[in-house]
C-alpha cells in the first residue's frame, strides 16, 4: 500500500511521536499486513468502527475513499451501511451515507460513459482482492473450454501480478476496445496500450495489466484452451512502480 504521511504532514512539528505512530506503526505496520487481512476488509472494519463511534467526519470520508480504492463497490458501500445502522444508529447511518455519497457520486455516469461498444457490466466483486481500484466484468461469452469477457478499468486501477498457467497451449489475448492502459511482463518496460492493440499474453508468463492514471480503459480479455489451466494471483503492482510508468 502507499507509504502514508498524513501524520507528519500535519502534525510533524506539534506532535512528533504521534506522527510516527500514526504514519509507521498504524499504517506502515498493521494496514500493510495484508497477508492476514486484505485492505479490502481493513476498510470494511474501519468504516464500521467509525459509524459505532459516531466520528463522522473527514477522517471518514477518506476512509470511505479508500474503501473504494480498495475495491469496495457503491451497492456494497450501502449495504455495509444499512447493516450497520441496526447497530450503529439510524443517525449515524443517515451521516454516513451522506459521505458516501459523495465519494461515490460519479459512479452511475461512468457504468453508463465506459466500456466502449459492449458496456462495463457489473462491478467485478468476486476478483476484486486481486485489483487496485475499481474494476467492472461483462462476460460475453462462454464454451466449455473458453470464455471472452470485457474488462473495465477505472483510472489507475490495475490487477495484480499473475499467471495463467499451462502444460500446454493456455494464455490469454487481451483486445483494447476503450480508453488507455498498461501491459508488462516481469522483467520487460510495459507496453502502452489504446483502441484496437492486440495483446497475446503467453502461458506461464508473469505479468499484469490495467488502466493509465488519467484514463478509463477496457479490453477483452479471451481465455486461450490449454491443458491444466490455472491462474495464479500474486502480489500487487504497487504505487511506487505504477508511478514511474509514462
């Protein structure tokens, strides 16, 4: 996850040992240990603890924004909400949909302005641990041993790095049918991406793809039949590495 400075950005000075507790030890250390918690349920769990407290404040409009980075989705974001209210106080959910809608308010217009000719489908829940950011899944095809689908990406978000394994034959073609993007393979400068490139991406090959920092992007991405297919998710493209890209 990116280094977080808030902390010493705004009280570096006045409060020098909380800064380094709150930039190191609360995000630097138990944020980061996504290998027992993803950011994704992270998130979840802070959102919730704030509305229980009733700090509805700024502080939580940014953990909401950050949910939202995190893969949380606007339907998911108000059921966390409405399941919470029971709990919580029908005030505090009141406030914080209020929030939430803000940071979500963009959303409807871009399921309908994005995806180019085949539309983005839904919010791509069930592989979201596995992108940074916001992604949208429309499968449009499928055969016993091959599937198409378009892939929506929103601005910066990017899936992990994996690969699609094989013994034999495998892979995946990506089709660039919207906006612009990334994709790189481990140990090669990544590729630039617009409307109508066609990427062929070999079995057994470590990489990753996903939207420019200023540009929606969607692909089709074809499963290519193989034997003993697998797909192995690993770790994130993080912030630093993604920033570098021009």
């Amino acid at each position: 996850m990116v280094k977080q400075t808030a902390g010493r950005d705004s009280l570096g000075e006045f409060a020098p040992k909380f800064a380094e507790l709150n930039d190191d030890v609360l995000f630097g250390e138990v944020w980061s240990r996504e290998d027992k918690l993803s950011l994704r349920d992270r998130s979840l769990v802070t959102i919730c603890v704030f509305m229980g407290k009733g700090m509805i404040d700024s502080s939580l409009k940014y953990h909401i924004m950050n949910a939202k980075k995190n893969g949380i989705t606007k339907n998911e974001m108000a059921e966390i909400i409405t399941h919470a209210a029971f709990y919580a106080g029908w005030p505090n959910a009141w406030a914080v949909f209020n929030l939430a809608k803000e940071v979500y308010a963009d959303d409807e217009n871009a399921q309908e302005e994005h995806g180019g000719m085949f539309g983005m489908g839904e919010p791509n829940t069930n592989f979201a641990q596995y992108f940074i950011g916001n992604s949208y899944l429309k499968p449009l095809a499928k055969t016993e041993n091959m599937s198409i689908a378009n892939v929506t990406f929103e601005p910066e978000c990017r899936n992990n790095w994996h690969i699609h394994h094989a013994s034999q034959g495998g892979g995946q073609i990506l089709i660039c049918v919207e906006g612009e993007g990334w994709y790189q393979e481990e140990g090669k400068p990544a590729q630039s991406l617009k409307p109508g490139d066609v990427v062929t991406i070999p079995a057994n090959v470590k990489h990753w793809h996903g939207a420019k920092k200023d540009s929606w992007f969607s692909h089709l991405a074809v499963e290519v039949p193989g034997d003993n297919t697998s797909n192995e998710w690993c770790e994130p493209v993080n912030d630093e590495e993604y920033s570098k890209l021009s």
